[in-house]
C-alpha cells in the first residue's frame, strides 16, 4: 500500500471549486454570544471564507487542570460551518493559562540577566520546558480528539507565532537542552572546543555540565557559543512545532497543518527556510514598517516567504486592515493600501488573505490595533474597504493554486549571516544584514526587474544573477555551490563583509573575502569601517557609507567598476567584477552603496547578465510586477507604487482586475492593482534595457 502524499493546503469539501481564502483571526471568546451571529452574517457579507480560531483561549477552554468546557468552542464552530466558514483551529497552547504558571512557575522563560518573564501578556513559556510541553500536548491531544472529524476543520494552526517572545529563554531547563543540542552537533567535547575557539580567554571546556546559554557576562560572550545558542533557539521552537504536529498527525492523519511565520522587519530568531518542510504548507503573518521603503519591505517579505515556501502557494494568514497598536506612532492605512498591500502578497504567491482580527476588540492590550470590522462597525470606510477587497478576491479565484514564476535574478538571503554579521566585537556595530539585502531589493524594483529572495538550501542553477549581500558566513560547501554557479555561466554579486567566516565563525584566512577570495579575484587586507556622517566618494557618482576596505586586484580576469575618487583610497577598486571562462562573473561590492548607488550600478550588473525588465519604459519603478503561472497560463500582477495614476501599454491580456482596454492599455489608479491572465509567454512585450 503506498502513503498517500500529506495535504498541502486547507481541507475542503470535495468538488469545492478553487478560491483565494480570505479572513481573519476570530476571537469569539472575547465577545457575548449574541455577538456571534452577527459576526457571521458580516462576515459573509464581507467575503470570508476562513477564520483562525482559538489562538488564545486556553483559559476558557481547560479553566482549571481538571476541567474542560468545549461547549462554547462547538457553538462557534457549528455556527462557522453552517455559514460555510472554514476554520484554521489552533491548538490554543501561546499563552498559558494562570492556573498553569501559579502551579508551574518552572514553565516561565528567564532573560539573558535572569530575571523570570512573570505572565499577565503572553508567550510566557520556555520552549524546552518538559512541564510545558506535558500540559501544551494535553490541550492539543483534547482539542484534536474533538474536533478531527468536523466538518468545519480546515488546517491546524500550531500555537502562534512561535518565538514571538519567547525566542531567546536562558533559563535551566535551556541550559539543559542546549547542552543535548551541543553533544548532538559536535559529539565530542574536543570538537566542541575547537569550534568554540575555546582556548581564547581559557574557556576550555572539560564537562558538558559547564556549558550554557550565553547568559549576561563580564563582556563579549564567546561569539560561537553565541552562534550555536541562536540555532539552538530557533530547534527548540521548531522542536515544540513538531511536538504538536506529530499529536495532530497522529489523531487527525488527514488535515494540514501549519503555523504563521513572522517574516517581516525585526523578526529574526528563526531560520524559517529549514522550517518550511514541517509544515503542510507555509503561512506568514506581515505588519508593515512605516517609511520610505515600506513597500518595498512588504515586497521584500513576500517575495522571501515565497522563496521559503519554494514558490508553491502560501497562506497569509495575518497583516493588518489599518493601524497596528505596538508601533511608536500607530499610522492608519491611507486609502487604497488595505487592498494594494494585500494584493502585493498575492502576487508573490499567497492564497489566503488574512487579518488580525475580525472584530476589534473593546478591551485588552490590543483595542486600539485596526481589524476587518472596526469599533465604528460596519458603517465605516475600514469595512467597505473589507467587502470591496473580499469581491476582488472572488474575482481572482482562477490564480488559485498557481506558483510563482521564477525571475531570472535573485537575492540570497542566509538567517546565519543575519545573526553572525550583526554580533558585537566586529569591525562596526551600526551593520544591518537585512537592510542591506533590502536596498538590493529596492534597487530591483526601481528598476522594474522582478528578483526572486531566496534562501542557501535553494537551487540557484535557474538564476542568471544572484546577489548575496553580506553574505558573511561561508562554509566551504557554500562557497563550492556559488564557484559551481558562477563557472556554470552564473552572474553572482556579493558584498563587503561576505565569505569571512566558515561555519564556526572562524576567519578563512590569508585575506578577505576568505571563502570568496578566488572567486572574486581580489583581496582585501583590513576593513576600514566608516563612522556615521562620514563617507567615501566612487568614480560612478556614487557614494558609499558604512564600510570601506583597500581591495587589490589579484586576478588578470578582473575588472574594476568603481574605483575611489579620493580619501585613503583614492584610485583604488571599490567595485570589481571578474570574467569568467564560461560566460559568468563574480562582482564585489565593498563599501555600503544604499538603494540608489546599488540601482545605478544594477542596472550595469543586469545588462552584463542579459536580464532585463519585462515592464514597458512608463512602469519601471512606478509598478511592481510580480507573475504566477499555472503552467499553461500566467497571471500578471501589476502593482501602482505610486499615489498617481499609471498608464501602460501592454500586449492584450484578459482583466481579472483593475481597468484595461482591448488593446492593452492598462490604466493604474493611485495605489491601484491590475492582474493580467496570459496563455504562457504571451506577457513577454516590453522593451528590453536597463537604462543603467
Ligand atoms: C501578532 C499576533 C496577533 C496580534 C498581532 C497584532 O501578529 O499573532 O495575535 O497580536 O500581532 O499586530
């Protein structure tokens, strides 16, 4: 008998025809019962298909350790599928109820300076504690033995945003479970001690009971412990993933399960791209960073929760409809953004579209955040907003189940070069890993060059450029994988402050770029870090800030694109590129360029690939284009970045949505969608060049 393959999206009746989902987190239990009906009735009226149900109820639904009250939760459910509301159930174990942390104050993670994360929020548990798993799988295994067969059950939702706040725990049973992770990566104490670079600062260690967490220290804790209490970090969250999936796989084999990633801004403590496999399929939840690269992060978000999900269809299961309550200054979405943000998502790939929350909440920590239906009610611009997007994605139900479309550029993004680059002790503390793979990202789209983010375990064979910005941490198989892609015809660019590092964040020595030395074909003896407020002048115009180094050409094949126009280093290279034999090259980017410097140079390293945009002349960096295919046709997403009304002429193409004419003329409003349907490589008509 052969296994039948796991189900890579929400269950759904037979014969369901394909659709975008679209919904909310929905927090009955906050609300009267009367309220329920009319919660359903709007809801309805607005286009829900899915709610995220019970993330936070556990205090009502096992309201002491002996008693459970699941007719409330019923009531929901039956009312959700009489409606035909489908429910993503969660296993409701993010916030522990007071029973639990009064009787097991044991459960309550510790900071780094030890003091104890006491309740009264949330997420206050220690993902490696036993006692807390005990009680966490209980509530699992009770909610999956009641509600596995009804017919509302569409996915599970494990816990919430894992690691939220509890990324980082300190405490004894960390420590415990830390040093099980350390004998299983190094096996002997001995390795262990080498990879620590023990002997610096006499840190040898003589007893796997000696080791812990990198707890409040007299200075710079060990930078490799560091590295390794990372990883561990996000295994043990992972860990408590897979401890609630195999409760639900074992009692509930036939339905999905998943749990919202946070892929955005300042979310960093999880290495999502080796999650992605323990989940059914890849949910994401993304708020938006106010500022000039808002957009632009949003795109970025997506466009890197696309490349962790593979390109398949993901499922957005949280942003916001207008303000969020924990930002500084909570700003209000300006009018066309609820849809356009939304719809942005789509593009790269998500089928589901999902706020927190349904109803706005009255009381609590989070009365003031923005959802589908406002304080002001259904008479209001929030929720015309909630109907019109809930018909948009009606109409949009044939891009259902498509994938993404491959661009032919890409920005490697690494979780490991992320942590390493930013610790303390380095050349500069003001280097920001995510920043700088974001202006390359911009600089794309001002371009108007679509550019795929992805992650080390993806191929890049299929790529004629890669960017791999601050691409710090190099092990030796890395660097044999981006020699092999750039031999292979491959266009690889990289950064400053990348291939210095092996995996145990030890220097590659003899020169930097270490792992990347040869590669490239340059060397680089010191790094001159720049202070704020100061810079270095290039002879493209350009400037740069933040890093600056004194690179020396050591290849014949190599050619300088950039060279310093004065200071320290005047005449010499600042940006290089080598040839390779096979059509390739290796480009080095040593000084920090910002969004405009990297576009004005992109545009250089583009044409040298051959990758051009695929926007007409009128678009590129007013429109972002971003392209799902379901093999036999493509689905064009256009984008307006812009408060102004954009024009395009395009070949002609069906209108799912938005305004075009039958000869191909697109017209954009202000923040405005378009999304085109082609018979495959039809949409391939723009003029080619970069303008760079
Ligand atoms: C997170 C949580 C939600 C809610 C929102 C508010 O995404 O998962 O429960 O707190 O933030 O933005």
């Amino acid at each position: 008998m052969t296994a039948t393959p796991p189900p890579r999206w929400l269950r759904r009746p037979a014969g369901a025809p394909a659709q975008l989902g679209y919904g909310a987190d929905y927090n009955p239990e906050q609300w009267p019962r009367e309220v329920w009906k009319d919660d359903v009735r709007l809801m309805r009226e607005a286009g829900v298909t899915v709610v995220s149900l019970a993330i936070f109820s556990w205090a009502r639904l096992q309201p002491a350790e002996d008693r459970w009250e699941f007719g409330w939760l019923d009531e929901v459910m039956d009312l959700l599928h009489d409606a035909g509301i489908a429910v993503d159930l969660a296993t409701a174990t993010a916030s522990p109820p007071p029973w639990l942390t009064t009787r097991h104050p044991e459960i309550l993670p510790v900071t780094r300076t030890g003091e104890t994360v006491w309740p009264g929020a949330r997420q206050h548990w220690r993902p490696t504690s036993p006692v807390f798993r005990r009680h966490a799988l209980g509530l699992v295994e009770a909610l999956a033995t009641r509600y596995g067969g009804h017919p509302a059950l569409a996915a599970w939702h494990v816990n919430n945003e894992l690691g939220c706040h509890n990324a980082y725990d300190y405490s004894d049973d960390a420590a415990h479970a830390f040093r099980t992770w350390l004998r299983d990566r190094y096996g002997t104490l001995d390795a262990l001690n080498r990879a620590w670079a023990t002997s610096f600062w006499s840190q040898v260690y003589g007893d796997w009971n000696e080791l812990l967490p990198p707890r409040l220290a007299a200075t710079h804790p060990n930078p490799t412990q560091q590295l390794d209490f990372a990883r561990f970090s996000s295994d043990a969250l992972l860990d408590h993933l897979r401890a609630e999936r195999e409760v639900l796989r074992r009692l509930t084999p036939d339905v999905p399960v998943t749990t919202n990633f946070m892929v955005m801004a300042n979310t960093r403590a999880m290495d999502y791209a080796g999650w992605a496999d323990d989940v059914d399929f890849v949910s994401n939840d993304h708020y938006v960073t106010p500022g000039p690269q808002s957009l632009d992060e949003l795109s970025f978000s997506a466009a890197l929760t696309g490349g962790i999900a593979g390109g398949r269809p993901w499922f957005l299961m949280e942003h916001s409809t207008s303000a969020v309550n924990w930002q500084p200054v909570n700003l209000p979405k300006r009018r066309g953004e609820l849809a356009r943000d939304s719809l942005l998502h789509v593009a790269h790939g998500a089928d589901a579209v999902c706020f927190f929350q349904w109803r706005q909440s009255a009381g609590g920590a989070e009365k003031y955040h923005s959802a589908m239906l406002p304080h002001a009610g259904s008479q209001s611009e929030v929720f015309r907003a909630v109907t019109a997007l809930g018909d948009t994605l009606r109409d949009l139900a044939p891009v259902a189940g498509s994938a993404r479309q491959p661009a032919r550029a890409a920005i490697l993004f690494d979780w490991e070069s992320w942590w390493t680059a930013e610790l303390d002790s380095h050349p500069t503390s003001l280097l920001r890993y995510r920043q700088e793979a974001l202006d390359w990202y911009s600089a794309f789209l001002a371009l108007g060059v679509r550019a795929d983010v992805v992650t080390t375990r993806t191929a890049l064979s299929g790529y004629d450029l890669v960017v791999a910005p601050v691409l710090h941490v190099v092990p030796k198989a890395l660097a044999d994988r981006l020699t092999s892609f750039v031999d292979g015809g491959g266009h690889l660019v990289t950064t400053y402050f990348s291939g210095i590092v092996d995996e145990n964040d030890h220097v590659w020595l003899g020169g930097y770029p270490g792992a990347l030395r040869e590669l490239l074909g340059i060397r680089v003896e010191e790094f001159a870090p720049l202070p704020v407020g100061t810079d270095v002048s290039l002879d493209d115009g350009s400037t740069g800030t933040l890093w600056s180094e004194s690179v020396t050409v050591d290849a014949p094949d190599v050619d300088v694109l950039a060279r310093h126009t004065g200071g320290e280093y005047a005449g010499l290279p600042a940006v290089t590129r080598r040839r390779v034999s096979g059509g390739g090259s290796a480009a080095y980017v040593s000084t920090r360029l910002g969004a405009d410097g990297i576009a004005q140079l992109l545009g250089r390293l583009l044409d040298a690939a051959g990758v051009t945009s695929e926007l007409p002349a009128a678009g590129r960096g007013r429109v972002e284009l971003a392209v799902r295919t379901h093999g036999s046709e493509e689905f064009w997403f256009l984008v307006n970045r812009t408060d102004a009304p954009v024009v395009l002429p395009l070949a002609p193409a069906r209108v799912l949505v938005g305004e075009g004419d039958d000869g191909g003329r697109v017209t954009l409003q202000p923040r405005g969608v378009a999304v085109l349907r082609y018979p495959s490589g039809a949409g391939e008509r723009a003029e080619v060049g970069n303008g760079g």
